[in-house]
C-alpha cells in the first residue's frame, strides 16, 4: 500500500487541506463571528467534530485508526504544533484550522507537546500526505521507518513517543482490513459460507485488542 494508514479496502485520504477550508467557510457561514475553530469543534456532542472527522474519513491522520473500531470519543482534535509553543502569541492563533488534524486518543496523549522542528514540519503534516512516506508496513503490518529517514533524530523521537511501533497498532490495522474486506465483500462471503467464521476472527480480535 502507498499509505501506511490504511488498507486497500479503505478509502484514501484526499484533498485534505482543500476540504478543511471548505468546512470552516461553512463553520464561518454559520457563526460569522467565530475567532476560535477549536472550541467549537472539539466538543463530542455536537456534529462540528464528526464534520470535522469526516474530513480525514473518520481516521486518526497519524496512525489511521479508525471509527470502525473506535467510538468518537477515543478521537480528539489535536494541534499538529502543540498549543502553549512559544510560536504562537496566544490560543486563537495556536486554534486556527490549520493547525488541527484529527488523532485517536492514544496519539494525541502520546504526542502531547512533542516539539515538531521546522525542518520536519511538511515532513509529519498530517494534511499534505508527506507522512506516508516516512512510515510504511511490513509484512507483519507493525509501522516502521523507511530507511531514508531511518536517521533522522525529530522523526524517531516522533516514533517513539506515539509508539507507533506497538502491538495496538498492527490490530488495528488488522481490525480494520477485515472489517472493511466483509463489508465490501459480504454477499460473496455468505454464499462460499465463511462470513460466521470471519466474524468469530473478528470478534476474537477486538478482545485481544482491548486487553494490550
């Protein structure tokens, strides 16, 4: 696969940048004197953070867990450059659209306010795809460094403290390709009589899954 984030039966992440600005003309739209985005959207219930979601399919940009697996809850908006960086003269800047991309829970306590430099801040965005190219699976679908990064201190750092190398990670990934293969395939599935023990996969895996 191009996209460490994803398998082939999911839908790839696209216009991302494109599509965030077309979401924050209708946020505008709505509430014309809005100064912060994040506020408004980080709030599980209401529909601005699921419209928000919906922008990078309902996956984390870091990892590509998804809401397949996951309630809305385990997914927060994260500052790609966190928010008390010197950076940023105060929260409404810190807040702007921008600087926010969807994480699972995990990521974004793991990230926390991992200093991101700025000679590697195209390379990890989230937005402009750049990070699918440092990361990649291997046979056994865990997430590693390709090898031209493989040196780069900030991008093992990053690594590390996602712990992007974890066992969590490979079930999702796994978790999330047998899912989407039965929806996709499920008519065929039921006629060669293997849906039930597809599901039993399944289900056996979500249990392994909650228990690491």
């Amino acid at each position: 696969m191009d996209d460490y984030r994803r398998s082939k039966y999911c839908v790839p992440f696209k216009n991302i940048t494109f599509n965030k600005n077309e979401f924050l003309k209708k946020l505008k739209l709505k509430f014309p004197r809005l100064k912060n985005v994040y506020l408004k959207i980080r709030e599980n219930d209401n529909n601005y953070k699921i419209e928000f979601m919906k922008v990078y399919n309902c996956r984390c940009s870091y990892c590509g867990v998804s809401l397949d697996i996951l309630n809305i809850r385990m997914f927060e908006i994260d500052h790609y450059i966190y928010r008390k960086s010197p950076k940023f003269k105060d929260n409404n800047e810190a807040d702007k659209i921008e600087n926010l991309v969807l994480a699972c829970q995990f990521c974004n306590r793991k990230k926390s306010d991992f200093l991101i430099s700025d000679s590697e801040y195209s390379l990890l965005y989230p937005d402009n795809e750049e990070i699918k190219k440092i990361f990649y699976r291997d046979e056994k679908y865990y997430i590693k460094i390709e090898n031209e990064y493989s040196q780069n201190e900030t991008i093992k750092k990053f690594y590390e403290q996602l712990e992007m190398v974890g066992e969590v990670r490979r079930l999702d990934f796994l978790l999330i390709s047998l899912l989407n293969f039965k929806k996709k395939y499920r008519n065929k599935l039921e006629n060669l009589h293997i849906l039930n023990e597809l599901s039993d996969i399944i289900e056996k895996l979500k249990k392994k899954r909650n228990i690491i």
